[in-house]
C-alpha cells in the first residue's frame, strides 16, 4: 500500500483517536447519496458498531427508496429523524464536500462536534476535524484505511459496502482515480467475501424497462455544441410520463453522453420529482480533465471532483445550456 502524504497520515491517526474516544456517533452525508456515500455509510456503521461503539446512521425520508442499484445495500436501519440524544453525539460526515448538501438543521447547529471525511477536492473544512484525501479513489477507500487502525475485522458486509464505493466512483476501475491502491483495495476486499460478479449484476444489470425507455428518450434529446466539444441532454417531466420513469432510474444516463466522440463535457439536465430545493438537478461529466467541472458547479452551488460534480438549480435547460457552454469556453481561453 502506498504512503499517504504526511499530513493525510495525521489526519488519519486524528479521526481513528475521535473514533475510539468516542462512545455515540451519528454517521450521515450528502443528499442524493451515490455508491461511494452510501458504501462508506454502511461500512464505517459497522466497523463502529463491531468496536462497540453507539452509532446510528442518518439519511432524510426523502431519499427513500434509493435507487434501483442501491437497493441491496442493508440501509433498514438509517434514521429519518434526530435522535434524542443527538445532541451528545458526535457527528460524522461522510463523502460530503460541503455541509450544505446536507440541508438538515439539526446537523448544522452551531456547536456541533464535527468529524468530516472525503476525497473531494473542493471539500469546505467544515468539520472540527478535516480527513480529506484528494488521492484517494474514493471516500470508502478513506474508511478502509480506518478500519485498518482502528484493528477492525473487514466482515463480508463491511467489505461489500467498502466495495461499493470502490467500483462505482472508480467507474468500474476506468476512471483516472483508479490506482493502483484501489487495486489492492479491490484485492483484499474480494479476499474478505466480496462476490464480484454478484455484486457488479446487482449495480449495473438489473434495470427496469422504465429505465431502459428513459435512457433512450435521454439519448435522442441529446444537443451539441460548441464544435461538438459539449454535449447535454434534458430529461423533463414529460418523459418521465412517457416512459412511466422516475428520477431515481436517472443514475448512470451521463455515461451515455460522455462517450459520444468529441465530447469535453457532458450533462443531463433532469426536472427533479422529489419537491426538494431546486427544480432541477444539473449532472456533469469532464471527458479528460482539461475543464473542470467542478468549478462550473461551485458557481451555481454545487460542487464535485474535477471530472464528475453537478448543482441544483431554478434556471430553464436553454438558460443552463448558456451557463455551461459559458464557463467551458472561459477555462478553455
């Protein structure tokens, strides 16, 4: 396993220290959770829980059900609501690069002792204590290397939760995250239970014809621009009508447009069903890192990683389309 900066190191050693001082934790991170957020939920859960620590998991009703592909995970259990004695426990935060994208009160109190643990490069500090690894694939690569300190057993369901993480934020191990600690990761996480191919079946092949529909309607709204360098799509409430779809079978339609020829950037602009703070929810994927679609998404109060961030917003798709194409020709001169 390759050394993390020493910075990193202590950062590390400082979380594993609030870990095993503590006694109650209240595990959350952002809303909409991925692979990677809700992997790392679930794995850190347990190792806390097998070091007998007292530690609930949070994550707002309206993010349930989850996505298709998630639905195996063992989440039963999260909290919908604060516990009563949330106000003596501490606070973990989890593949969450700005408190913000967990817009519950009761967690953002002032007072509150914050353990804040990520990956993303544009992460806000917000937490007492910062364990933001930049070079790390994955936040649940972050947590693998906690449980390592803190003497945990890697069980089969600590390792198919960390596995999760691994393989969807990694793209499957083709994105450029994927060195060769994420590898090895994959290595002893297989060595402690992990079923590959179950696994990989139940994230990426057990899709509703709902969502095949989508897909295809997502696809042929597609629009070029720019020399064909961006490619967007829109995918509005009437094609969710249409296909019988909804915005949780979304997940992974960005991928299609990404592999267009030419592609810089891609999005999908997708009208969000959930009633939450923006109408609509904006996806961006930067083909080969030459513009960062982080910083288009900070401008609009999102945020990411270089390749892969996304933002709500109110703005109608032809005023997002204006935005975007804006940003990518100001990075690109």
């Amino acid at each position: 396993m390759n050394t993390p900066p020493a910075a990193v190191a202590s950062d590390l050693e400082r979380v594993a220290a609030e870990l095993r001082s503590g006694e109650r934790f209240l595990l959350t991170t952002h809303e909409g959770p991925d692979g990677d957020a809700l992997g790392s939920l679930l794995a850190l859960q347990e190792i806390l829980t097998q070091t007998g620590k007292d530690s609930v998991m949070f994550l707002a009703a309206k993010e349930f059900p989850l996505p298709v592909e998630y639905r195996f995970l063992p989440l039963t259990d999260v909290f919908h609501e604060a516990p009563a004695d949330v106000l003596d426990r501490t606070l973990v935060f989890l593949d969450c690069g700005n408190i913000d994208r967990m817009p519950v009160d009761f967690l953002q109190r002032e007072g509150a002792r914050i353990l804040n643990i990520d990956h993303h490069h544009d992460n806000t500090m917000f937490g007492a204590v910062n364990l933001v690894d930049t070079g790390a694939s994955c936040t649940a690569e972050i947590v693998w290397r906690l449980a390592k300190l803190l003497g945990a057993e890697i069980t089969p369901t600590i390792a198919a939760a960390l596995y999760v993480g691994l393989v969807t934020d990694t793209g499957k191990f083709m994105y450029e995250n994927t060195d060769p600690d994420a590898h090895r990761m994959a290595a002893e996480l297989i060595e402690a239970g992990v079923n590959v191919d179950e696994t990989y079946r139940r994230l990426y092949e057990r899709v509703p014809l709902e969502k095949a529909r989508l897909v295809a309607r997502a696809i042929e709204n597609i629009q070029r621009f720019d020399e064909n360098r961006i490619a967007l799509t829109y995918i509005s409430q009437a094609d969710y009508e249409a296909t019988g779809a909804d915005e949780l079978l979304t997940e992974g339609i960005i991928d299609h447009v990404r592999a267009l020829e030419g592609t810089i950037v891609a999005g999908v602009v997708r009208d969000k069903t959930d009633g939450g703070r923006s109408a609509r929810k904006v996806s961006l994927r930067s083909s080969d890192g030459a513009v960062d679609v982080s910083a288009i998404a900070r401008g609009q109060g999102g945020g990411g990683h270089v390749r892969a961030a996304g933002f709500g917003t109110d703005l109608p798709f032809d005023q997002v389309v204006e935005y975007v194409r804006s940003e990518v020709a100001k990075q690109l001169g």
